[in-house]
C-alpha cells in the first residue's frame, strides 16, 4: 500500500549567470513545468516558483542563489513506492536540455538528478534540495503577523554544521544562542525555523530557517552592519558571521511573500508576446 | 510524520443583522478567502461557501442560522500536527477587521478563533464549527435522488442533547424514534445524518442532520405544522419540537444544494462592478 | 457588415417569494449560465450577477427587486445583426421550466423575452432590462473612492417619469435639484448615473442611478428617514418621495460591490454537495 | 484605425489515414494551440476544435473530412491590417512540422497557409477555411430546439456551385428546391445556414449549412436513403445527390454540439498521462 | 478514521456503435462529469477521459474497446469507509439515462454499477474497471522515454488468465516470456506493466499492460504482422496470439498521450456551439 | 456611441533601487492587478506584465528600466468615451500606496496618472506609456522565427527624436540608415518596430523597437561592443549610441518572451506562502 505522508519540500536553483536567464527559464516555463504537472498533479497539492530577488550587497557571503526557489507539498515520499528493480515507475522521462548543467552552475558530470553535494563558493552551486515538515516547527518571532501588515521580504535560509558537528550540537548554537540574538534586531519582522526531514535524504542540510525584513535594506542593516555581534559557536570553522561556510555549509536566497507562478492552479501552457 | 484523516467540516455564520452583510461578505471575499487559500490549500481539497437562504417563518425556533455555511475537506487534522509549543506552525496568521466579533453576533471578549460555547436565542450566536466524517452514516430517506430530479431546499441541522444526556441516549431518540417520523413526511425528500467526529474537539455538538425538502413551504408544512406530531424524548429540557433549546443545543441553516463559491477552483481576486 | 458597439447592461429579476428560490438559483445555474455562455461568449465581455441583499424596511416603497441583478458588457447590440425574417440567428433556443414566469413573478400570458411593461406593487414585477453606455456619466459624489476605502451597499435604482413628462423634463429635476440634496447626505459615500441608451430600447426606463452608503442602516437613515425632506416635481403623481410610483415608474435593487458569481470566468458547471 | 468587424470562422481539416492522429494530434495540441493563443488572443473571443465524428458509411460520397472542425469568432479581420510589405506583423511564426502537409492530406508543395483550392475525392484534401456572419442567416426548421430536447449529430457542410453556376443561382437552387424538401425530412431536427463571406477570401466555397440529427443512424435514413428524392438543379455536373462533386464542391463533417476542447478558456498546456 | 490508499484506476467503455457516441457523449459531458466532480472532488486528484483512437485493422482480435477510458487517481478506496448498511453515503446518486446500459453495450438487466463480468466477442463489452498501483511496476523498454521525443500511440491493455490458470502462472508467461519478446519489436518504444489490485475488487482482470508505438501502423507492423512469433503458454485455450480470449480475457485500447479532458481543471459545463 | 479601436499599449515602470521590490510588487499584485481587471476587464483582451530582466552592463547607457514592463491590448480609447466634465466615469478609482511615486522614481509632485515627461538619467524615470497598431509595421529581420528556434532576449526600445527633430526627420534615419546596420549584426535573431500612435497622447515617445538576441552576452557583444560603428544622425545631441539621451530621449527594457503573468487568465487573488 502506497505510504502517504504530507511533506513540504522546497528548492533552490542557480544560473551560471543573468545572461543565463533567458535560457533557464525557457526550460522552466516550456518544458519543465507541464513535465511536472504531467508526472505529479495526483500527488502534489501545491507547485510554485518564486523568482529571487537581486543579490542585496554581500549576500555572496551567505550563500546566496539567484534564481528561483520551487516549493512542492507532496502526499507521498515521491521517492519511495517505486520497485526497487524499477527506473522511476513513470511512462515519461522529464527533458533536459543539453546545457541544463552548465547555465544552472552544477558539476557537468552530474546526471541532473544526482544528490552528491560539490558546493562552494566560487565553484558550483547545485540544487538545494529539501524535505520540511508541513507546519513550521520554531516560531521566534512575529506570528501574529498577517498579510495586511507590509511588504515581506523573505530570507530564506539552508544551511548545515561543519563536518563532526552533530544536528544537536549545531542546533544548540542555533535556536539557544543565535536565535535570541536575531529576535531583538528590531529590523527583524518575522522569523521561524524547522528542521530538514531526514528521509527523504535529497541533500545534506539539516536545517531551514526564514527571517523577514521589510526590503533589502532593513535586511543589511540587522545583518551585515551587526556581523560582528552574534555569537560564534566554538566548533565554527568559517570565521565570519554566519559562522558557515557560503555556498559550502550555508545556503539562502531573498523572496517575496508570493511565488512568481502557482502552477497546478496558473499554468496555461507557453504563452507568449505577439 | 504528518497523521492523515480524510474529514469534512461545516462551519456556520451568523450576522447580527442584514445592515452587516456588506462588512461580512468585504472580510470574507477581500481577506478571509485569499487567507485561507494562503494557509491550506496544500491540506484542504475543497472549501466552499453556501449563503443561508432566508430564514423563513418560524425559523428561529430552530436556531436557524442567517448568513454562511462553509465546507472543508481536509487532508489532515489542522490541529495537530504542530509542536505544542507553537503558536499556530504558520507564516501568516489570518486577518481580523476589528468589527469581526460584532458583525458576526459573537461574544466580543472572545479572539475569533475561541472555540467556548455561548450560544443563546436572545444572546450571542457564535460560529458553530464541527467535524464529520467523509461519507454519511445514516441514509433515512432519498437514496436515490439525482440531481436531476428537482430543486433541492437543504435544511441542515447542528444539534447536541441536554447536559446530563449521553450521546448514546440521545441518538437513540433521534435515530429510532424521531427518524422514522420524519421518514414519513411526504414533503421531506432526502434525509441523512453523521455524527459529529470527536476529535478534532471544535464544538460541542454531536450530530449533524439534513433535511431536503422542494422549498420552504414545503418544510413549512412539513416541520412546523406538524410540530406536534414528534415525539418529545423523556429528557427534554425544551417543549417544543425540535425538544431542544434553540441557538443553545439546536441550530441550522438553510441551504441551495450548490454552494454560492467553491474557493479553490473559483475564486480569481476582489474583482468589483466598475 | 456587424455594427459593433461597446454596451453595459443590467436586468434585475424577482422571485413571487423567498420559498421559490431554489427553483429559481437551479434556473440560473444549471440552465440559463451555460445556455447563455454558449449564446454570447463570443460578443459579451463580461457576464456576472449579483444577488440582491434582503429588503430592507420600507424597500418595498423604493419598488426594491428581491432576487438577482445581471450585468452584461456586449460587444454588439444583440437583437441586430440578425436577418428581419430568422426567429433568432442562433442554433439553440434558451431553456425555460415551465413554471419560470410564475416563480419570477411576470406575466404568465407572456414569452419568457417579451419586453411589454406591467408592473406595479402588487401585481407583477416583470424583468427590468436596460442598457447602459460604458461609462457613468453623471459622478455627483465620491470620485476618489476606492476599494480600501469600506463597504459598499450599493443602492441601484432604475426609474423612467410617469405619463406625459418627458426626459427631459425628469432628468432636470433629478439631476439639478433631487441630485444636489442628495450629495449633502452624510451617509452617501458615492453617487453616479447615466441615461439609459434609447437603442436598443428593452425597457420604458429611462435612467440609471447608483447611491452607495456603509450599510442598510445608513441607507435608512438617509433616505427613510429624509423622505420629507426632498423637492417633489411639479408634475409628480406619486405623493411620496421619489415621487415615482414603485415597482411601475421606479425600481431598485441593494447589492454589494462584488457580484456572487463572474460567469465567464467562474462558472465550472453545477457543482453540488456530496 | 484598425478595422473592426466581428466574423465567426470554421476550419475543417483531414488526416491522411488514422494512422496520422497521434502526429496530427501532437502537433494540434503542443504546438499549434499555444502558437495560436500567442498570436490571437487579443483579438479572437472564442477558438474551439471539434473532433470529426466516425465517417459513417456513404460518408465519403459527401465530402467528408475526418480530423477536426476549429471554430473562431473574430474581432477583427485578421488578414487585413498590416502594412502590405510586411510578413505577417507578428513577432512569431507558427510551428509547422516537416511532415505536416502529408499527414493532413495536402499538396506538399504548398505552404502551410496556402489557399490555392486542390481537392478532389481519391486526391488532396486540403483546409477547408471560411468566414461567416455572427448570426446564422437561414433558419429552416428547428429554431425552437433547447439543449435539453437530447443529442444532436451535427452534419456541417461547406460547399460551391460548379464553375459557371453564380453564387445567386445555386443559391435559388438551395434555398428555394432543395432547404423546402430537407425540411420535410422527419429525421431532421434542426437546419440552417448561411453565405460565407467574400472577404476575408479564404477559399472559394460559398455557403455552409448544418443540418442535425439524433445520429448517424438516422442521417442515413434521411439523407442516403432518400438521395433519389431531392430535385436535382439543372446546372448540376455531379450526378448524385448532392449534386456537387465530393471534396472537391461539397465538403463537410460530422460533430457533436460541443467542442473537444474551447481552448482559450480550457488548454492548460500539454499535459499528459504519467 | 478515514482510511487512506493512493491508488489509480482504469475504466474502459464501449459504444454498441459508432452511431452511438451522441448520446454517449451527452451523457458523459452534459450529466456524467458534473456528477462526478461533486461526488468525488474532494478524494480524487486527477480525474481525466481518454477518447479511444479509431480501432485499426484487426484490432477487434485484441478486444479493442471503441469509445473513452477514464482515468482516476483516489486518495481512498472508495468502496470502503461507508457504513455497511448505507445505500452509498452520498447525498446524490448519478444520473443514468434509461438507454445507458444499451448505447454502452453492456447487459441491460445489470444495474450501472453492476461489477459481475460477461464480456464477450460477440456480445457484450461492459465496463472495465480496475485499480492499479500509483507507479508503474514493470518497464520492460524505453524508460528514458521524453515528450519531446514524438508521438506516441498507446496501446492499453487489461487481460486476465484463463479460468484455471493461477495469477502467478499467467504472470510467469507475460513477464518471463512474452515481454522480452515484445522488447525485441523495433516497433515498440516503451512498455510498462503493472498488477491490478486485488482490493478494490471492480473487475475480474489481473494485469495491465501499456505498450507505445508512433502510430497505428507501426503497431500493426509489430504486432499483428507478427502474430505468429510470439510463444504460446502451455494452458492457453485461445489459438491466436495474444492467446486469451478477445473481450472475454483480453481487452484494450487505444489512446493518445493527452487525455481529451482533465476534467478538474478543464471542465466548465456544457458549452455548445451556437 | 462608444468609439471602438483595437490597439496595444506598453507600459514601463522602474523601482528607485531593488529594495523596493517588495514593496512594490505587493502594490501590484494584491492591489493594482484586481483594481485593474474590476476597471477594464470589460474592454481589454489582454493585460500582462513582464518582469525586467536584470540590467546588463552598460545597460544604463541605453535608459534601461529595471522593474515592469505592462502590456494591454484595448477594444476603445479608454481616454475617450467619458463625458467631458466627468472625473473618470468609473465607480472606483485605482488604490496608490503613499509611498508609490517615491518607491517608483517619480516625481512626487506628479500624480500617479500624470503623463509629463520628466526622465533624466540622473533623476526621475517615469513611467513610459504608449499605445501601438495591434501589429508590428516594420519587420527588419527574422519574420520566420518560431517559439521552438530557442530562448529570445527582447531588448524593447522606445525612443524619441531631440527637440527640433521631426518625427519623419528622425524616422528617415532609424529605418534607412541604423535599421539595415543593426540588420547585419550577426547576433541579432529578431527585428521590429512600429510607430506610436498620436492619440492617445500618453507620452512623448514616437517609436518602438525590439531587438531579439540569444541571452544578454549576444546583446553586449552586438551593441555595446559594435557602438562606435553605427551611423550618427547629423541631428544628435548625444554623443554616443543611440545617440538619443538615455532616460530621457531613448528608454528600453530587457525581457522575456513570455510574461510572468498574463493576469487575466492567470491571477487568482494574493495567495501567499504559508
């Protein structure tokens, strides 16, 4: 019997460069989506992409992508209920074109589903890829924030701990020490977390964390201008606030509070300019 | 992991009076739909409005409800499911104008989402919310009707027996004794009940009941001209049929067999006359 | 060649009671939506109805309509275009149950399309269909209100002068002296009008007007509780104010800012409860 | 100024063999309706295919086509309004597929958008493509028929007069001999019919007619079996009924009364099984 | 608790003949459809018709049903969860003309939704309806399969062993010998196969198959050309391949790889031509 | 009667600096897009909005816009069609945040419908609205180009001629002399361009051009890298290419072939994350 369990995923996608763009997204809208909506319509209750906001300055040093973020809601560990002897289980293979790879910045030795991580700062940054419970699991600050309070500008956080850093101990670093140091930024609107589900095991975060500012400039001025003001763990390998490696061990990307498209309901096929 | 249960529920609104339908129907069209939408639409799998038609002569001895019945389905139990230490595991939380409890005849040191019952006849007519199971239980009357065969004037109970009667006790007058006198109304067209799920706990009512009748005469004349024909069950606390206390124990709502939005499919915005 | 022109419409309906509501909403929805998208998609832009709000006290001398106001934005005149000698030009006729002009309160000696005029208060309320140029063209008060700004209770009335007082001569008095004592009400937020169109001529009414206030409260307010107050015309043969007989000379309807349902881009079919 | 003229169009295409749907079909669906919605939506208010009937037996000897009917209504005259030295003023061609004249039965030297005439029975099959008014001109019989009187067999026919036959006196022949006999056929439900228009000039037919039954069963009936009895017109070259050479004068197809797929309100991509 | 089961199912129906698909048609789209969206909307994902391809030569020795397959996709198993003594717990029942069971070739003493098989040749051809796993469990070829790579013809089939002949005997044959024959075809792009369910049991059949080829042609090439290639199982009692009995042990159909209709996000009522 | 005139509008709108994106957006999409579709949904065929590509290097030397561009195609002149003394004929006016002039780099003495040119480089970049023919007038290169021939860069262009220099003066060396030179650059796929219309008079802009590349490195290496060979007009007042002052005489934007939301088909209200 087919094992149902209710799990948000959520993933991030680089392109090489913004002359890279028109080619992404020519993958996105004409050929990835409607191979998305044609394999998992039955058990995806929600697909959308957000599109990432620029690049604020310094945002290099924490990682981030400068693409889109896709989020699904699954009925099913899409990767389990398959036999084991079988390919995918489905009747089609999703297109990639011959250049997937290369404008989306990932290893050209990688198929475009493989899950080995070879992120790094000035190398690849591979998909981010996900599993999150379906209710966020540490609420720090802002939850009686509704939707008729102001703009959001979301960051969105990845990240995970240093080699011989157990889950535990960096996450005692994490909600018992920083946390509390973040929530009194006043500039620091909202701001939740949850631990990366283990299984599905899609890539080697552990933890996702998202804190909202009203624009990029709010954000600057409770990040980077208070660097120096946050604690350092002492297993910390990287010298400089977050304490994680950029593109290596912390990953982020700034999004609105509305994905660009919500495809199971928006999508209408590649329709164009005349 | 995520539990999952398949679940209907109804929630009925009243207005204090029609003079707020405008306020009403601006919170839920502007801001309560695009809300909830937001929040669960990768759990609930239809949500659905039906405006109460007109009280019709009478109806207040039935606790009839004056503005909105709305229907989820739910993929999950949206209670559970969160660290108990959360405020709601959610981004947004929803939008309350600061008329809302007014408007909606509810007891103005409640917060919107307070599930104690105060209902009375003279008094407060708060939102009765309760959960069922997916299919009905009990098929009375009317097995057969399809939707071709006429209109359809949707009488839909709420009710739960006096304090101090069991759910046991109670369902056995209503099932053996009331139920088949119903059955034999020649105006009742379809006829069926569920008990109310007790758990989620969001009410205290036990049983939901609809009654289908051509028009409100037809029930008329069915229901309050025969009020004297039914039997009262020895532990009532009220004299008069339906034998339990309006708005308190007994409520209802009159309904089209189609719902004025089905949300998820139907709505597109706050989109106005010009 | 098809001589286009860009019209809005309105028609209002009645039911003879509330109890016929069922038979009238299975009407609209499960025949008359679908038989008229099929019909007119091609050359109606926008095709909605709005369900009136209940009577309030003393509506009933304002010859206040009880069911639905449809509103039509065509791209032609629809009854041109059409060969003198075909019934209709079209390859389906519009379906009607045979108890629809009893249930609407019209003529039973009429067709369902017949556009002779006979109603009065207490006989028929026959279907008030006029047509409207694209624009207001008389903005008496509240330009610069927008959606942010509240509730709307829309108070829209149609009305023609009796007998022997021609247009002219009515629309002097409503528009220089009634207009202007209208606008001083505290509780009149928006005020617009528009002759309506002479071709094609589906109705004896001769003007639209639009009042707008908070709610059915302040609607009383203002003009119950005003009705002395108003310049009666010379020519006036209706002793109260409007000084327009109702129901035969001027008739109304209460709305909200948002129709119930926008056909051509809502409808999806007579979708029930289970 | 762009000339404004609301036309409805009909489009009938053929396939080779049955063996050419899945390819015909693909590019229907993939290419061709998304290249069409790029390109005209601004202008065309409804674009629908219709999906040809089975042939039914005898068929062939009516000119039958075998693939799809499209179906336009038009704002504007879409070969008009471009500067005569320009392509197309479009910033997009359509898709054509290399092998898409063959599958579609036409002269392979053409190009896709050619309008030279070269059908004939055992030879091509070439698009059928006419303008018509918004309104049907002739309605000989049926005008009363609701959706609800049951199924309806559409039989569409498209057709010319031999050369040296004007348009006035095939027409006499038509309308005056032989509408007056098919309208006496018991089996037919509904009839009518109108001139295609002379410009836009897409091909050289010069009246359509569609002429309804409950099936194929009882157009056999009607019209096979009956085809001694119908007056043959004096300028008649083809001797059979109709009296007009197949695939070459007379052309039609067999539909349902609804479309396959109303594209503009339905295509949401190329979505397919999993 | 609601028990939960993501499950696909397969429905195949017939027409008696071609004359037929009116009627049919007008059942499926005008009554069947909507009914369907209302009864099961909130426990069925995807809810698609696939309108059988014409059936090619020969194809009536492969039990080739000529008219729709219906694909669903459930969250439960919709023959559970109901009470047992409850008719259906649903409040509407479906509309079933009183021709349904004649049109649709199936035994006119069965009630609609009558599940006993007595499929044959000559005779009847009932409805075929099975459930199936949510991923494929057999890819026998071409499991890199894109929809960029062209058309695709799918051959569906549904077959049962002869009686006597155990599931896992018959499967023993078709997966150990038959299939990497079949493999072999140059024909055959992609083939996959699955067990039917044995809980919910709605047919007698055990296996289904699905087997792609560019189009008709090619199938007859491989297939029926063929015929005499393929080893016969020791215990068939049928002479020819596919050596069970044609709508008796064997079905099939064949389908596009675009169902005609997604019918939760492309139905919008029964819109007509006009 | 309402004039009507099918024509294209273009829109341009930059953000001071990207931390205005949220807010921004947030305008557009909870307010300005339902405010829009409610006001003319009714006479616009199409209503989309692309978002800006990121400015490439050296993109402020060509004006560059870098938020939205807003592309409307019209059935009327919906600056025409209102009685004289009226305010807008509409019953809502559009919503503007107090911020909005700032956030958009307007001049904040303007109001937001202020047409007023006032675009410097160094100062304001107003909004760029102008109205085309429904199609393009001259096709420089690439009439053949299909959607399937890969990813289109559009740089769009709208440019003026400096003060003293005629429209046919300027026209005369932007279609003789720089079209065939920018014709010949080895990069460019794709070449149009049309003439503003002169009513309505929404800006001071007389033409637009666009100019399709592979991806934005083409695009540099075309224009940026070729700018000293293109012919200088004898008229310019700027020195270098375009030779039309950036922001001020010459604007353009970087897009996509397909917008990020055709809003009429596509929005469906402010759903959010969760």
């Amino acid at each position: 019997m087919t094992q149902q369990q209710l799990m948000r995923s959520i993933i991030m996608n680089c392109v090489r460069d913004d002359s890279d763009l028109p080619a992404a997204y020519r993958w996105l809208y004409k050929y990835h989506v409607p191979d998305s909506i044609s394999q998992f319509a039955p058990y995806v209750t929600k697909y959308c992409t957000y599109r990432a906001l620029p690049t604020p300055p310094a945002g290099v040093d924490f990682g981030t992508y400068n693409w889109i973020m896709t989020e699904h809601y699954w009925l099913i560990n899409p990767f389990k209920n398959i036999a084991s002897n079988m390919p995918r289980g489905l009747a089609f293979s999703e297109y990639w074109p011959s250049d997937f790879l290369e404008i989306t910045n990932q290893p050209t030795d990688n198929d475009p589903r493989e899950r080995r991580w070879r992120g790094s700062r000035d190398g690849y940054h591979p998909i981010v890829f996900c599993f999150l419970p379906l209710f966020w699991e540490n609420d720090f600050k802002g939850s009686e924030r509704t939707i008729e309070d102001g703009p959001n500008f979301r960051w969105l956080t990845v990240f995970k701990y240093p080699e011989g850093v157990s889950r535990e101990e960096g996450d005692d670093w994490f909600i018992n020490q920083l946390a509390p140091q973040l929530v009194e930024l006043p500039q620091l609107n909202r701001f939740m977390s949850s631990a990366v589900l283990e299984d599905p095991a899609t890539s080697p975060f552990v933890r996702v964390a998202e804190l909202w500012f009203d624009n990029s400039r709010q954000w600057y001025k409770a990040i980077v201008e208070n660097k120096e003001k946050f604690t350092k763990p002492p297993w910390a390998k990287w010298d400089q606030f977050p304490y994680l490696e950029p593109y290596k061990d912390f990953t982020g990307i700034f999004l609105l509070d509305r994905p660009e498209s919500d495809h199971l309901t928006q999508y209408r096929g590649y329709i164009t300019t005349r």
